[in-house]
C-alpha cells in the first residue's frame, strides 16, 4: 500500500483504520477522491457564529478515583 503513487499518508491511514487496503490497492483513484472530499468541510458557519461553539469536555480523571 505504501507503493502506491500519488497516495498521500493521510490517505493510507484512513483507508488503514477503516479496513480499506484491498479497495485502495485495487481503486486508489476512487480512494483518494472519496477521501478529499471526506475532509473538506461541509461549509462555512452562519456569521456570527464563534470559532468555539461549545467547548470540549475536559478529561478528570480525579472523578473516576474511588473515595474510602
């Protein structure tokens, strides 16, 4: 899979996380398209809208240590 030429990294561990190797090895043009198109963003947000709609959620993991 790492022979294929013109696949981007980015593009051969994705197809490698969602099982795809025999599908990239055998369509790797298709891959490559589904996968660009995949990563674009879907547009741009309403205006107005801030950058950080809602912030993530931090990991304690204090909450999770038992109290004796």
């Amino acid at each position: 899979m790492s022979g294929a030429p013109g696949i981007s990294e980015t593009v051969q561990l994705l197809a490698e996380q969602h099982g795809l190797e025999r599908a990239l090895k055998l369509f790797p043009d298709g891959v490559r398209a589904a996968a660009e198109r995949g990563l674009r963003p879907l547009g741009d947000p309403p205006k107005g809208t801030s950058p950080i709609v809602s912030p993530a959620p931090i990991f304690n993991p204090t909450r999770f240590e038992k109290v004796e």
